[in-house]
C-alpha cells in the first residue's frame, strides 16, 4: 500500500499532524498492540519506572493521546497529580473516557508541545511516550519541559528508532514500510497515518543524537537504554 510522499503530513506544519491523529483516535490503541504485539504496554511500565513520580507529586505527559501513560503514572504513584497535554482533540476526548479508576487526578489540556501552559518549577516529572519525533522544534519542546520541570525532576522520552542490528534491520524494515500501513488502511483507515510513522522515524535522529538534544536543552546525567530489540529508545534525564 503505497501513498506518495508528498501527501504525508508536514511535520513543520502542525495543524497537519494533529489532523492526522486527530484521524486515527478512534482505533490508535488498538493498532498500537497490534502494531507492536502488545509490547508497548511494557514499555511505558518502563517509562513510568523511570520516572521516579513520588506520591504525591506532579507528573505531565506531553502528547499524551489516549492517555495510556498519563494512566500508568497515576496507577503507580498514591496521591499524585497528573496532566496529559495534546493538541488532537479526538485524542484527548478518548482519554477523558478512560480515567474512571484515577480521574479525579488526571486531567488533560489542549495545548501544544512548544508552548506548554503551565509555570515553571511545576512538575516532578515530564514524560512523553511517541510524541517528540512528530514536533516541529524538538529542541523548543524539550526546553520547555526542562522549563516546567522542578528542580531535580526527571525528563523521559520513549520513543521509536531505526534497529542497529545489520540482519534485523531488513526484516523491521519490511514489516514497517510494507506491513504496517496495510495494518493502518485495513484497521484504521488511514494508510496515509502509517506511511507516515515509518517515514516519521527514518528521518528521526538516533539515540546518541536524541541524548545530545536532550542536553543541549539543559539536562544532566542523560542516559538511555534499547527496547524492543533496539526499535525503541528510553531517554532519562534529570533538570539541574
Ligand atoms: C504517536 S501518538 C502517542 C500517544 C501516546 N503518548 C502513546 O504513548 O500512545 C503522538 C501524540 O502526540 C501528539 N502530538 C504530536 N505533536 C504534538 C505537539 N506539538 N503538541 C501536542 N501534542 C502533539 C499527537 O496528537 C498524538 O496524540
């Protein structure tokens, strides 16, 4: 299922990329676990992991969709506080139905990545889950995470990257390029949506330059590790 490169979402035109997500709402979780055999719920068990949230504290999810991680960080802190931001609003709607065990301490704001509405020294932790590689100014959004985050508040990135491995990268390659955007016709309708994703992370820096922006942003003591047989990167970084 091919769809033309030139009719794939800018990226540097954001009214585009919300549009398209704001297209695929309706089935993104469920191609999601497909997507990834049902891997992505452990990886944000991961993220949360290492987002240290304490009880009672404040964590934000930048483009947080459906909400599955903002969620997961309520579930494992007692008594925190915590925002999901996106700028689809079908996204966001389908989030607000699905807090029912913790929505008294989620909320979700419409709000865009490089402006985020909140003051500074806000949160204890900022996560975003598949979100950095769809924004226009990385480095402005990263910024403004390290703005709102408090001192000593941790930043973590989850998001997807091109394998290293030399014999795995032909095989991720095909089912990505061929077989997920006939997955996302079929599924989601939208073969355009996933086309995208595959071009979205060809063109996506790898994990040593990922950790470089996440410094030159501001933060200290930035590591990361691979999941997912090297497909996924975990960021983590702490605010000075
Ligand atoms: C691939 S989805 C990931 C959703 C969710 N974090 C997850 O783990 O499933 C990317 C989300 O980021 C949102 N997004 C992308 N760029 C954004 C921006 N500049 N500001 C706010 N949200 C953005 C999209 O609307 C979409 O809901």
């Amino acid at each position: 299922m091919m769809v033309p490169s030139s009719t794939l979402p800018d990226p540097t035109r954001p009214a585009t990329v919300a549009a398209m997500f704001g297209q695929i709402a309706a089935r993104y979780d469920l191609l999601n676990t497909l997507m990834t055999f049902g891997l992505d719920a452990g990886w944000r068990r991961r993220a949360v992991a290492a987002a240290a949230l304490p009880a009672g504290g404040w964590a934000l999810d930048v483009g947080t969709g459906t909400g599955a991680l903002a969620r997961a960080l309520a579930r494992a802190a007692p008594n925190a506080q915590v925002i999901g931001v996106d700028f689809a609003a079908p996204m966001l709607a389908r989030a607000a139905r699905g807090t029912s065990s913790t929505g008294a301490r989620i909320r979700f704001v419409r709000a865009d990545a490089q402006a985020l509405p909140f003051p500074a020294d806000t949160f204890d932790c900022v996560t975003s889950a598949f979100t950095i590689r769809n924004v226009a100014d990385r480095l402005a959004a990263f910024r403004e995470q390290a703005r709102v985050l408090k001192p000593g508040g941790r930043v973590v990135c989850l998001e997807l990257t091109w394998p290293r491995a030399p014999l795995f990268r032909p095989v991720f390659r095909a089912y990505f390029r061929y077989w997920v955007p006939i997955l996302g016709g079929l599924l989601a309708g939208s073969a355009r949506a996933y086309t995208y994703l595959p071009e979205s992370v060809a063109q996506f820096p790898g994990p040593e330059a990922l950790a470089k922006l996440l410094r030159t942003a501001g933060f200290v003591a930035v590591r990361y590790e691979l999941l997912g047989g090297g497909t996924v990167a975990l960021h983590v970084g702490v605010r000075p």
